[in-house]
C-alpha cells in the first residue's frame, strides 16, 4: 500500500511540476526559452562526445540554445528530473524509458546515441566463452530485477538455469578488475568504455557480448538522449534546435574520432587521455553505424524490447512504442 501511494504522490509530482514547466515557457519571452538544461546519466565519456563537440563548435549557440551540460547530482533520476522540467533533456537508456512510461512518466526518445547494444559479460580466467558457461559462477550487478531477467533469457538459449548464478550486489566504485579477480566471477560492461580501459592495462578479458544472443534478448537502443512531451508540445523549435546541434555534433565525430577525442578531453580531462582516444576509436563508427542517419530509432527496436520486457514480468502493462520516441527532430540528409 506505501509503494502504490509512494507512486502515485511521484506520477502527481511530475504532473504538477510538467504543468508549472509548460505555463512558465508560454509566459517567457521566446530568446529566455531558449535556455536548455541537459542532464547527463554518468561523468562524461565517449557516449557524449557529440554533445561536447557541438558545444566546443558552438553548433547549440547557431542553433540559439544556451545549453548547460550537468552531471548526476543528489537526485540521479534523470527521467523525472526531465518530465518535471527541472532539466530540458538528458541522457537515459530504452530500458528506463520503457519502464518510466508504463509508470506514467511522459518522456520521448528524440535520438539513439549508439545504434545497437554494445554492453557485454566480462570475466577474467573462468572458462565464460557463453551463456551457458555462468552456471556455477558469481555475477556482480546492482540488484536490478532486469539483470536476471536478461542472464535467464541468454542462459536458457543455451539450455542452462540461471538458479544456478550466485547474484552478488557489488558497490558502483570498485576497480573492475579488482571485483573479477577478487570478489566475482563476472559482471555487465559496457565494452567501449570498460572493455577498452582492461585492454590498455593489458588484462585479458572474456566477454559474451549480447549481440551474440539477440535472438533471446532484443537489441535495444543505450543510451538515447530524451526530453518531456510538455517541452515537445510547448517549444517544439527548442527541442528541434537541440537536437539539430546534437546530431551535427556526433556526425562530426562519427567521421573524426581523433579530433573529437581530444575535444571531449577538453571538458572532462579528468578522464585517461589513453582511454578516452582509443574509445573514442572503438565508438565513433557505432554511432550512425547501419542507420540511414545519426539518431535514427526504429519502431520495431523498441516495440520488440517492451514486448519482451512484459513477457519477462519487467513492467505491469503491454508498452506502447509508438508514444516512446520520434524521429520528427532529426535532421537528415
């Protein structure tokens, strides 16, 4: 009973707070809604270089965005942070998404980032060459019902019971390599970003990309970049703007890794100079990679995912895939 209310005084929250949004921007002159807040979902690295690029080009400003880029802070939640207009835009995944908007959450996809799953199951000498090599082993994760869910799924094509995974809770700043030597016997990564970072300490990982089981687990779209049904309804030219930039920005480094590398360094040089090149190496081509253009989604991407989530008990209700995103921002060639 605490949950149900918990949910309902959350869905009334953004409600309340998406209304005072869209009553505020109809007040303001149009050169103030011109002022954009995007939300990232991690510290920067190669899944936003577009974004830094377009900032360091000054494409947001030709666009006539002031656009402020922030990182997570006390309250990470960026879907509520975006539908209740406390940010304009953020950086979420389809998986979040899918789940916000069965639980009345009004947020849409305007981008895909990266056009196909690039996450993986990474051990260090355990014998793991497939899904049916985590029975018997320990995986690392944080707790979320989706994580067994998808190792249950990968496991059965392989003819393996995920009752036999020990599932361990593990803290989000442990070293990785430290956890797959010491604590756990595999865990989740996303492979440009960790896979890369192991190969230049020079660690031997093996990683059972999920690419390699889309036929149990749909591809989905991670990250995406997203925005408010309230901010399309009221200010449909700011998010067009937005977007516009954005696409230009990882265009640009989908076709110059190198200088867009050393662009991203620029604004976040707390990163590995070494780490964040060869990422952005690995990176670049998957942007766009087999899509017509930069950002394109496609409705069977998301419909098949939300199905399969529903199938698997991760959301309450059939998904409706058609509301989740649009591509009526996207420039195209």
């Amino acid at each position: 009973m605490m949950r149900v209310r918990a949910r309902r005084m959350l869905l009334l929250g953004v409600a309340l707070a998406v209304a005072c949004w869209a009553l505020v921007a109809a007040a303001l002159p149009a050169s103030a809604q011109r002022r954009a807040v995007l939300q990232l979902d991690w510290t920067p690295n190669t899944n936003h270089t577009g974004i830094y690029v377009a900032l360091d080009k000054g494409w947001y400003r030709e666009e006539g965005v002031d656009l402020q880029v922030v990182t997570p802070g006390t309250d990470p939640n960026t879907l509520v942070l975006v539908a209740a207009g406390r940010a304009q835009f953020g950086i979420s995944f389809q998986e979040h998404m899918t789940s916000a908007r069965t639980e009345g959450i009004p947020v849409v996809s305007v981008a895909a980032i990266i056009q196909h799953n690039t996450s993986g199951f990474a051990s260090i000498g355990k014998g793991i060459r497939s899904a049916r090599d985590f029975a018997g082993k320990r995986f690392g994760g944080w707790g979320f019902p989706m994580e067994r869910a998808i190792l249950k799924a990968m496991m059965e094509r392989d003819g393996a019971d995920v009752d036999d995974v020990e599932f361990v809770t593990i803290p989000g700043s442990v070293d990785l390599v430290t956890m797959l030597t010491r604590d756990i016997d595999f865990t989740w990564i996303y492979y440009g970003w960790q896979g890369i970072d192991a190969q230049l300490r020079g660690v031997q990982l093996d990683v059972v990309m999920m690419d390699q089981y889309f036929d149990a687990v749909p591809d989905y779209y991670t990250p995406v970049l997203v925005t408010s049904e309230a901010l399309i309804a009221s200010d449909p030219e700011l998010v067009r703007a937005v977007v516009h930039a954005t696409a230009r920005g990882y265009t640009y480094a989908a076709e110059h890794p190198d200088e867009a590398a050393e662009i991203l360094l620029k604004y976040a040089p707390e990163n590995d100079p070494q780490l964040v090149r060869e990422s952005q190496r690995w990176l670049s081509p998957r942007y766009i990679d087999d899509a017509p253009y930069f950002g394109y989604q496609r409705l069977e991407v998301w419909q098949a995912f939300g199905d399969w989530m529903y199938k698997n008990g991760l959301i309450r209700e059939p998904f409706d895939a058609q509301a989740a995103f649009t591509n009526e921002f996207l420039p195209k060639p």
